[in-house]
C-alpha cells in the first residue's frame, strides 16, 4: 500500500477497479483521495475465486 499524509479528518474517495480476472485468480486496484484531489493511498489485492459445491 503506498502511504500519504492526511490529518485534516475530511471525507475521502475510495475509488476500486478490477483490471482483471481469470484462472481462478482476480486483481483488484483501488486509490482513496482526498476531497482536494491528493491521492492519499493506493491498494492492491490478489484473490483466488473458486465456485462453491
């Protein structure tokens, strides 16, 4: 996760994508922003997807 500073207690933007999915594997990218527009973090997560039985 990229770390940025924000100490001001205002409301932020949690934006997600998921660029891809496949194989029984997913990513996901997703950015929380401040209401000024400074990005103040960035996440990424690998998940495995399988169907239930």
């Amino acid at each position: 996760m990229g770390r940025h500073t924000h100490t001001n207690g205002q409301p932020a933007m949690f934006a997600q994508r998921s660029p891809s999915a496949g194989g029984g594997r997913g990513l996901v990218l997703a950015d929380v922003w401040s209401r000024d527009g400074r990005l103040l973090a960035s996440v990424v997560q690998e998940t495995a997807l399988r169907h239930r039985s």
